[in-house]
C-alpha cells in the first residue's frame, strides 16, 4: 500500500472513532439530593465525586423556576477536600423546582458534567433538560482528535527511533554514524512534526475543552492563561520543551563535526523517550485512583513497548520495500533484531496490561457491563489479531529467501493496519469511565442518605408508546424519599419533543411480587403540569414492579413498568 493510502487509513480511523469524550470523575452523592423537596432553601449545593476535580470558569449555573439564572457566589472546594465542590444560593429562594448545571475537570484531566433539580417548598414544572449547553461538539472533537494524532505520532516517532537504535546492524564504528539517510529520516520528522503540532493544538483548545465552550476560544490570553497553571497544561508545556530539545539535539548531532559516542546518544535518547511517555501517564488513567505511583511506571512501560513495536512496523516496512537506508544492513537480520524487540515489547504490554485491566476494571463483571470493559474486550480481539499477524511474520523470516520477501511484506502491512486499530482502541480507553469508577459511582447512586443524613429520592423515567402519531413519550415518576414508610409520589409526563406533555389520565402502581403485595395504587391527582400523592406508604424493602398506566386521549392507552429497589 503506498503512503497516501495509509495517511488515508489512519486520517479515516481518526475521524471514524472522535467521538465525545467521557469524563472519570463520577458524582459520590450531592446536598441536596438530586430530586428531594425541601421545606427551606439550602444556602449551598454540594457535590463529591469519586475522584479529586477542579473548576474551570463558570462551573455551576443555577436556574429557577422561571429559568432565569440565580446570581450564586464563586465556586470553590470544601475545606480539605480536592473531591468535594460546592456554590453558596442567595438567600430567599422562592417556592418552586431549582436545576443545578456544573461542570468539573477529573483528575485524570477530562471534564464531566451533568445536573440536578431540588425544590423548596413544592414541586414545579421545570425545563425537560438542563438548560444551557454541556459541552461544544466541535471543540470536543477537535480535542479527540489532537489527542489521538499525538498517540500515533508519538507511536511513530519512539518506534522508529527505536527500530534506529536497535534492528539497524550496529556502525563498524563505536561512534554513531553521523547522519540517517531517508526514509526512516521521513519517518522520524513525519512523527516529531505530527506531535509537535498535535501538542500545540492541545494546549490551545485545552481551555475551551475543559469551559464547553466555541473553539474561537483557544486563543483568548485568559484561557492560555488558566491552561498553563493547570497540571494537563504543565504537562503539554513540558511535552512541547521535550520536543524542542530533542529537535536541538538533532540539528546538533547534524551539524556538528564531532562525532558523539553511539552509548552516550542512546542514553540520552532513553531518558527523552521516558521523560516523554511520562507526559501522558501522568496526565491519563494512571493519575488517579489505586497505586497512582506504580500505575505511572506501569502505564509509561506500556506507552514505550506499545511505540517500539507498532511504531517500529513503518520503519521495518520500508526497510522490506528494498530501500534499506544502510547499505551494509541485510533485510533478513533487521527482521530478525525487529522481531526479538516485538518480542520483548509484547512481553511488558501483557504485564502492565493485565495490571492495567484490574486496576481500571475491578470486577469481571465490569468487563461486559460497562463502556471501559467493551472496549477493552474489543483491543484484546485487535491484539489477538495483531499478534497472530506478528507470528505469521516470525514463520515468514525463517522461510526461504525465494519465498520470503514478498509475503514478509504483506504480512507486516497487515500489522501496520490493525496496529493502527489497536492505538485508536487504546486512546478511546483512556477517555473512557474506568469500570472500577463506575461501579463506586453506581453504588453510591445506589445509597439511601446524602452526607448530610437526607434521605434521598428515587426517580424512574419510563418510556412509552400507545402506538398512535404523537403518541410517544417518557414519564418520570419520583418517590420522595425511596424507601420504606411514608412517601410522597410525583409525576411528570414528557411528550415526543421532550417538553411537558398533559395527559387526561395517569395512574401509577407498585407490586412486591415476592411477598405477593399489591397492586398498591398510589392515587396521584393532575397539579397543573404535574401529577402527585402528598402520602404514600411503601410497607416493605425489596425490588418493586411500578407500572405506570399513560391514557393519551379517550381511546389510547398504554401500560409500561420498571423496576423499582425500595431501601430502608
């Protein structure tokens, strides 16, 4: 395959897979609770996530009932605590149904927002969705899309430096020669170049990325600002320094009449890469979470084994195309060293990625049932690909000469394409909610108390359909607090455009079949744009059948349920 044609791969893998990003900083549990009805208005709302967070510019907004924006004091965290954020209201909030919009940044450097509602005093219509955008899809694709070409250009740039340092038959000389000669010279300026600008476009959209807002903010001072004392933008400032000596270094080694010791360039070569891979570990999974200290090493071990062998395969690809750029390096020997460090490189990827898979999983039941363990299961399959192409390639060099070259080739182009797969795999991970985060996120959302000792609310949003045009919808359906004993029950029917829908009719049930109890009709009564029960008496914990009956007109009805775990 020529160059443009992989150029046209990878171009199309970039843009195929630049999906949102999701963030790794999951809420822990809010007060108020997400849903509760108070009888007077809270002077702060507070949210702690399962991670540390920080806040970038306008992080809360806060909407009354009218959907007017409440002037609320500055954000800030909790005394001693770098999980914890919270907004001080104005005092004399007025009757009705509040929504609480934010947006923080998680540890592991991505942003995650989300909303709640609380009411004082009663319950009111409210918008069908947080008002106010959560994110620019263009500046979020953008990003994804930097981030994913610095991957794969940093994969290029090590790989081939490596494939340099190591397959290349060593110089008659113990001093380095002076000057590589293409095309391996393209490649290790193709892939300083990618990552110099793919780093540089990092930085400038970080602010926007992290605010939600238009790409036309990548250049306002005030946002470069912030973006440089933050820790993702320390790290993108000392990747670009990284780049910049390394280029130094090179015009030196070019330029320079003397001749430096092979050892000594190596050395140096070792410490940048590391230093390098350091950019993104620390800034990524590894960051936060268990063991940060070793994930660091561990993640920076897989970036480097990852680069030397995907990245190695252009370089070990235009060596077989007959253009080896050292006359005296017989193709069969370069194989031969390529294989031994795709060897070893596979070798440390299986250790820190089976450390990796625990660490970011912590469950097998996390590895079906969440986004993170999907996509890892789909990189384990590239990998088996990947790796059953790298054995065809080893069968390949102990063949014949007759035989070899042509099948060789073929058989590394093939590596080259799913290892290109493989990285895309890989950077959709590191923007992906861990299961482990997940799950604690799921089992606090699961809990019956907010820190404050409030019981929280159990809200059910039910989709149905009476198979009529228009006849479409959701109901939301809130037991206030969701657990046993008194309860109030309110309901709120949405239409097919997702705005408030009235309905001459809605009854809401709840069944224990495994105590045979009920049907319990909750006997809720049309408020004006919401339906209610003031009380409620749910007699026993377990996992309840709702079922909520939704008559759209005089002849259209439907039944739908869910269920629902009432707690103690």
């Amino acid at each position: 395959m020529p160059a443009a044609g992989l150029l046209a791969l990878l171009l199309a893998l970039l843009l195929g897979s630049a999906a949102p990003a999701f963030a790794h900083a999951a809420p822990r549990e809010t007060d108020p609770g997400d849903g509760v009805v108070l009888q007077r208005a809270p002077r702060h709302v507070t949210l702690t996530f399962t991670e540390s967070v920080g806040l970038p510019a306008d992080s809360f907004r806060v909407y009354d009932p009218g959907n007017r924006r409440v002037r609320t004091g500055e954000p800030d965290h909790a005394p001693g605590r770098s999980d914890t954020v919270r907004v001080t209201l104005p005092a004399g909030l007025g009757t009705g149904t509040y929504t609480v919009a934010w947006r923080v940044v998680s540890a592991d450097s991505h942003p995650v927002s989300g909303a709640l509602t609380f009411s004082v005093g009663e319950r009111t219509a409210r918008p069908a969705s947080p008002p106010g955008p959560a994110e620019n899809g263009t500046t979020t694709r953008l990003y994804d899309i930097a981030r994913y070409l610095s991957y794969l250009a940093a994969a290029l740039l090590l790989g081939t430096a490596a494939f340099v340092a190591y397959c290349r038959p060593p110089s008659r000389s113990h001093l380095l020669p002076p000057l590589l000669q293409p095309p391996l010279l393209v490649l290790l300026r193709t892939g300083g170049s990618a990552l110099l600008a793919s780093t540089i476009a990092q930085f400038l959209l970080r602010g926007p990325y992290e605010e939600g807002v238009s790409p036309v903010r990548a250049f306002a001072l005030s946002s470069l600002t912030r973006t440089a004392t933050t820790r993702p933008g320390e790290l993108l400032l000392v990747r670009l320094a990284l780049l910049l000596l390394t280029a130094a270094c090179a015009l030196f080694l070019r330029r320079g009449r003397r001749r430096i010791p092979r050892r000594a360039v190596l050395a140096a070569g070792a410490i940048l890469a590391v230093a390098l891979s350091l950019t993104w570990s620390a800034a990524e999974h590894a960051s936060a979470g268990l063991q940060v200290p070793l994930a660091i090493v561990s993640t920076s071990l897989h970036l480097l084994a990852a680069a030397a062998w995907l990245g190695g395969l252009p370089a070990l690809l235009l060596t077989l195309r007959g253009t080896p750029p050292d006359p005296l390096a017989a193709p069969a020997q370069v194989v031969t060293r390529f294989s031994r460090l795709a060897f070893a490189s596979v070798t440390v990827l299986v250790v820190t990625g089976v450390y990796q898979s625990w660490r970011g999983l912590g469950s097998w039941q996390a590895l079906t049932g969440t986004s993170y363990g999907r996509v890892l299961l789909a990189k384990l399959a590239a990998v088996a690909v990947l790796l059953a192409a790298a054995a065809w390639s080893r069968r390949l060099t102990t063949g014949t000469a007759h035989h070899r070259p042509g099948h060789l080739r073929r058989s590394v182009l093939a590596e080259v394409a799913v290892g290109m797969v493989v990285l895309v795999l890989t950077t959709l991970l590191t923007s992906t909610v861990p299961g482990r985060t997940a799950a604690e996120a799921a089992r606090s959302a699961a809990g019956t108390a907010t820190g404050t000792g409030i019981p929280v609310a159990s809200v059910t949003t039910i989709p149905f359909d009476v198979g009529t045009p228009g006849g479409h919808g959701k109901v939301q359906i809130t037991l206030d607090p969701g657990r046993v004993g008194a309860t109030s029950v309110q309901a709120v029917v949405y239409g097919p455009d997702g705005g408030l829908s009235s309905v001459p009719e809605l009854r809401v049930t709840l069944t224990l079949p495994a105590r045979r109890i009920g049907p319990l009709d909750t006997r809720i009564t049309d408020r004006g744009g919401y339906w209610a029960a003031d009380s409620f008496d749910l007699p026993m914990p377990g996992e309840w059948t709702m079922k909520a009956t939704v008559r759209v007109s005089e002849l259209d009805q439907v039944t739908v349920s869910r269920t629902v775990r009432v707690t103690r």
